[in-house]
C-alpha cells in the first residue's frame, strides 16, 4: 500500500470497523487504500467538508487507466466498482 499523503491535517480521521471472518477490528485511518479483486485499488479520503472521496491513482505514461463504475443497489446501497480501458493512443495505433 502507498504511504499516506495526508500527515498533519486538520480533516478529523476516518473511523473504520473492518469485518473479517465475524471478527471486527476498529482504527482510525486519514486514508483507506483499498484493492479490488481485479486488482484496481484506490483510496478513500474523508474531507473538511465531512464528505467521502474516491481517488484512483495512476501516471501519465499508462497504457490503461481505471474509472469507477457505480451502480445504484437498494434505496440505502451503492454499488462500487473499478474497470480498467486502454489509452485512446494505445487503440488508435492498433496496439
């Protein structure tokens, strides 16, 4: 997992329970990295605001990035996931 880039705001932390097998864990967190089965991994930030962000790190010189995909579930439940699509550069020259 990547280091924190956050260290010394004044955004108050995440409180996380994680779930495992029944057993829970409770930490405080100024970022969650999570990686999803298709190995996308991203980060969850809490902002000033109290609002949650979802950011995807990658670098310019990929030759694929990953956008979210969200899916509405129930009235209380959203769906997210992450695909991966080829630079436009990468499709146009056939490769």
């Amino acid at each position: 997992m990547n280091e924190t880039r956050n260290a010394g705001t004044s955004v108050n932390p995440l409180r996380v329970r994680a779930v495992h097998k029944g057993a829970s864990t409770d930490i405080t967190a100024d970022e969650i990295w999570i990686t999803l089965s298709n190995g996308i991994e991203f980060v969850l930030r809490n902002d000033a605001y109290g609002s949650l962000g979802a950011h995807i790190p990658c670098t310019p010189d990929n030759d694929e990035f990953a956008v979210f995909v969200v899916r509405p579930g129930a009235s209380n439940v959203l769906v997210l996931n992450a695909e991966r699509h080829a630079c436009k550069s990468q499709r146009d020259s056939g490769g």
